[in-house]
C-alpha cells in the first residue's frame, strides 16, 4: 500500500513544519511519556485540565486528546469543557477511554465524553469493545467475550464499525494489528512491537500523537492511519536498538525524532 | 541464606508466569517508575485512585499499594476504599508511609490508613520509627531520635518489631541494610546500592514490587523478604552498568527485566 | 566573566556539601524530572502541595518552587500557604509562572502569588513579559509584542526590570541567550543547547535548581545567575553525548552528576 505509507510520510513532514499545539488532558502516568513523544516527533503539548481554563486552551490548541485513565471529578469536568468548545471550533479532539469496562465511574465518564463527539475514538480491543457495550451497541455479531479478557482488534472490527457509524467518527484499535476504521474504510497494520506493551503509557502517547496528525487535515481517517503507520514503524525500529525496557523507552522516543518518511515507505506493513 | 535465594528466585518466576495486577493508590512522583518497574519486572499495573471506583479495582487487582507521597483528600479517600475493600477480599496491601513524621496531616492520614490492617508496611528507618510513634508505640527502647533525622534500619528494629505485632503485619525498613520483620522472624538483606537513593521514587516503586509478591503467596514476611531481595540485587547489578542517576536508572529497569533466579543465588548477601 | 564562573562553582560545591531541601509545588508533567534534576545535582527535593500541610513542609524545607504549569485550585491554594509560609520565615521561594496569558484563570494565580513576594521570577521571555503586564505594567517601551508569540529574551529586558524594581525581586528570563536582572544589576548568559527545549520540564526542572541556590545565599540574584550558569553549561556538555531527546534526557542528568567547577570555568559564555 504504497498510498499509506506516502500519505504518513507526507504528514510527517507536514507535521515537523507546523508544530502543531496538543492539549493533553491526560493520566498522571502518561503526561510525562505523552509530552515527550509528542516533542520528539515535533509537534508541541499543552497540558492544561484544570476545568476553569480547559475551554480556553482548546481555543488556542489546535487540537485536544481526553484520555481517561487515571480519572477524576476535576478531569473529568475538564476534559468535558475542553471537548464541548474543540467540537463548537471544529478543532479534532480524541477519546482515549482507557480502563473502560472497569468501573461503573468510568463507564458514565465516557458516556458523558462521548456527548461532545469525539473525532477519534482510540484504544486496545477490549476497551473499543466496551465503549460500544457502554453505549449499548451490542448486536449479536459484535458482543464483547468478556470485558477484563484480552481480545484481538479483530474481534474487535465489527464493534469499532457500529461504533464509528453511530457516532460519525474514526475508530482505531490498536494491538499485534492495528485496525482503523470511519465504519466504511478499514485498514490493518501489522508494525509495532511487543516492547511497546513493556513501557508504561506508549498507548496513550499514541493517543495524543493521532490527536497531533488530526490538526493537519480535514480527514481524521487518515491522520489516524498516518499516525499509527509511523507510530508501528518507530516501535519496530526502536526494537533494533534496544532489548529491555528501559532503554526501549530511550530508543523510542529517539526514534521519533529520527524517524524519516523513507523509514515509513520502506516499512510499512498494510494487511 | 540458600533458602531465602531459592525462594525469592521460585516467586520471581511465579510473579513472571502469573503477571498480578497490582492496583497502585500512588504519589504522582511515582507513578510512572512504579508502572515500568512492575512491568518491567513482569507484573501488570493499574493506576487508579478516585475514591468513586478505587474500592471497584481493588476487586479486580490481586494486590493494592497505598502510598502517602503526594498526599490529598481524593487520594486518602480512594486509598482508605480501596484498602478496605482489599481487606475484606482478604487480597495484600502494602502501605507506604513517604514522609509520615513531617505534618499533623500526614500523620492522621496513616493512623486512618492503618485501620484497614495492612499487610506490609514498607519504608526508611525514619519513616517506620515515625508510623511506630504515630500509633503510640515508644516503649524505651524503641523511641526515634528525632523525625527529620536520618536513622540506620537497625535503630528501628524495635520499634519495627511492635508495629509488627501490634498490627498483624509484617514491616520492611529499608536502607543500606534492610530489615525485614513479622514481629517474631527477622531477615537483615545488604544488597542495593547508593544510586538507588538518586533517582526518584524507587523506594516507591519497590513498594509496588512489594505488593506484586503478596499476591503470589499466602506469607507476607516471605513475600516481602523476597522481593526486597531482588531489588536489592537488581540494584547491585544496575550499578556495574551505570555510574550516573540518569542512566542508572534505564540500566535499573533494564536489569529488572533481565534478572535471573541464578544472578539472586549467586549474589544475594543475608546477614 | 571569571567572576560568575567561580562564583557558581563555588556555589555547585556548596549545594553538594549542604544538599539542601527544596519543596516543590509543581505541575505534574515536571514532577519526575524537577525531583531526578535536584537529586542529580546534589540537592534534596519535596514534592508536597496540599494545602492541608504545605505550610508545614515550608518550615522543613530551605527553599521552595511554586509553578502553576498543571494549575488547579488545590495546587493554588497549597504554593499560597507554603509560600506565605516562606516569606514569612525568610525562606527563599521561586515563582515559575507556566504560561500565564494563556487563561485569565491563570493570569489570576499569579497575581495571588506575587502577593507573596517571590524571591525569583523564572520564566521564559514571553512569559516574563505576561507577568509585568497581568500585574498591569506596560510602559511604551516594554509592551509586549502578542502574548502568544514567541519573544528573545532582550525584548522582555525592560518589562523585566520593571517587575524586578516593582516586586524587589529577581527575574530571569529564559531562552537563547539567559537574561537575570534584579532592576539594577543585569547578566546574560549564552550556553544552553537546542535539545533543552526538545525534553518536557527541563524549564521546569530548571525554576527548582534556581530555589535550591537561593538556599545558599542571601543574594538571589547571584544565586539565579549561578544556578543558570551551570544549567547551561550542562546542557551544552550533554549535547556532547547524545543528540536525541530521549537519550538527551538522560545523558542531561547524568551530566548534572559529573559537571564540575572546571567545566563552568571553561565553558560559561557571559555575553
């Protein structure tokens, strides 16, 4: 697929000369790794939650990710005001519901996020699953097999369709394969690195990466391919320079530093 | 000391083929060392704190840690819900007492703490002898030379013992030796190293580690004694890799990953 | 400028002899390297910011940070008490004003937190130049150019005397080239490397390294001078040694460990 990996290339390039602004209303966990990939690859974090000024950074960033992962009332209500006035200004913004399915808190949080209208939803198969569940899409072919068990994103497909379609957004699921989809278009990457599940918060890094690539064009389906094809590109290439945690983490975010777009057509793998 | 080596090097290959999930109530310093050394290591961590569904993933994770560092009111809700709940599942919670002897309100937060009975405590010399004092333990031989100093873990041994008997638990204090009691049985370990104490939270981080070990047998002292011992060894063996704080610490995680049953037998000093 | 050289290689002896404590009440994303840049250089970090015990961790501490990066009110509430505490005890306390002008939420706390009479300002140019105007000095000569924009440290030069005169403080001003001024005296420094501005928090880190120098000496702004002299000097020397941001983060701590008053001897360019 010649045409993903010029497009990722071509938006990496694009994103170098932009630097766009990402507010980041994130997990403790992640802020540090998500600031760190983000200006790595050369784009620029804000990381402003605080529910009496979130709106206002949304208006100056140029586009938001929400992730959910160590959740809180003042987040929360943060990451709600942030998403309404990103959703009003046209700005991309992106769901991370990390944890769903594992508390009732976390299920209305992000029944309540998913109001403001998510241009991306993002995260592994079990969580993309349970998001549907938790809207109540849950068809006969589409019904998660448990919500605490790891699931392929294939499982995932049928679900992350009904779930782009109801609620007119693209949906990714990462895992072994990444599998994106805007409920018609679908498209399976097969980079990456188990390292990447070994070094805390790579996810919802990526998380606020798709968000990074959605301020560069109007289509959210590719900004979220492009992101994961050079996301699975970096994870894999870091892999050659380090065994061990640790020095993965290293590896990784030099390697989005250094990641070129003949890196990514070389590389890319598109099932 | 084979059978401490043996033992510890027997859990470390159980904590690798069972991966527990280990909840971790946390200070915001170490949240992500304590996720990568549990990962590294080969446990799964969860960060979850919010007192609406601390209690809901204490049921789900096999092991809970408290720790005071960054200490609020959101945070000592969640973690007295989360300990509660963990103690009537009869599932292990480690508490970690950071700073406890530097404010009134750190010290009622661990007197509220204690009360939801946990299963290890682990901290400095000086944090022990202060928990001790908190809870009205100062027989003669046993009262702390002052909170703010520095004290050797066998100053706090006695003191270490009461708590131990007092509340059912075993206690680690840890230093440049570390002691381990359940009130009746003492371990003294001399592995680690300085560069430990130069990097951020990896006091924190083993508490965490402490956690994952209970959750893989029924005897907390042997859990604890354990797990201290690795990361006293890993500690030891980070250091002939790196000589400065920033590297020490990659190399630290890294070796987390690697450590073998053979490198804690051959290695492992108990005095 | 042989004298700010050996002044502040006297002063890096002097930290690492007297390891002094410095609170920190700092955004989230800055927590993990503000603790590992202070324990790397040889000083003691605090991470406490309750407002039910700030206070009481001020009198402990020999030096504090307040930076409004992740504001919240809690954090708001906890730099005013701690810092209160501070000026009242004659303790230094360094105010690291995080993108003030982007939020009047934010413009509003650190008009409540200059009521406390910071000993130092720390921020880059454009921030320095929102802080002289949100405290409503803006002379002809000093209007700042769009908050938002990206200003050189000369061009904050007039605003920033005004606000050291003003808050009988000092204030130094970040970037290309380092601009400290306490109204009268003026230095600027020129070392610093491109990569410092690659990492996230290393601002951030920095505000924290000048407060434990402020711990020193009476004279803040020698203090300020010195704790940014070596700060660059470092950051040029880990440019040396690793030329992407992930291995650049480490390689920069490392160096904060290794550099030595000869390293400042030789490479301090005062402009």
């Amino acid at each position: 697929m010649q045409n993903i990996a010029k497009q990722a290339g071509d938006l990496l390039e694009q994103l170098r000369a932009e630097r766009p602004l990402v507010q980041n209303i994130t997990n403790f966990v992640s802020m540090d790794i998500a600031a760190n990939v983000l200006m790595a690859l050369g784009a620029a974090p804000a990381m402003v939650h605080a529910p009496q000024e979130a709106a206002d950074f949304a208006k100056i960033a140029h586009a938001l990710v929400v992730n959910i992962g160590t959740l809180s009332q003042d987040f929360l209500e943060g990451g709600e005001a942030a998403a309404t006035a990103s959703h009003m200004l046209g700005h991309p913004w992106v769901l991370d519901p990390v944890g769903v399915g594992g508390s009732p808190y976390r299920n209305a949080a992000v029944q309540r996020l998913l109001r403001h209208r998510p241009t991306v939803i993002r995260g592994n198969a079990s969580e993309i699953m349970s998001v549907a569940k938790v809207v109540g899409l849950s068809g006969d072919d589409a019904r998660p097999r448990g919500v605490d068990s790891a699931h392929t994103t294939d499982q995932a497909l049928a679900m992350a369709q009904h779930l782009a379609r109801h609620h007119s957004c693209t949906v990714a699921a990462t895992g072994a394969t990444d599998l994106i989809t805007d409920g018609e278009r679908i498209v399976r990457l097969a980079n990456g690195h188990v390292l990447m599940t070994r070094v805390t918060a790579v996810g919802c890094a990526l998380s606020a990466v798709v968000a990074a690539f959605c301020a560069l064009t109007e289509d959210a389906f590719e900004a979220t391919v492009s992101a994961l094809a050079i996301y699975g590109v970096v994870g894999e290439m870091a892999a050659e320079r380090a065994q061990s945690p640790g020095s993965y983490r290293v590896a990784f975010i030099d390697q989005l530093d250094t990641v070129t777009p003949a890196d990514i057509a070389q590389r890319l793998k598109v099932l």
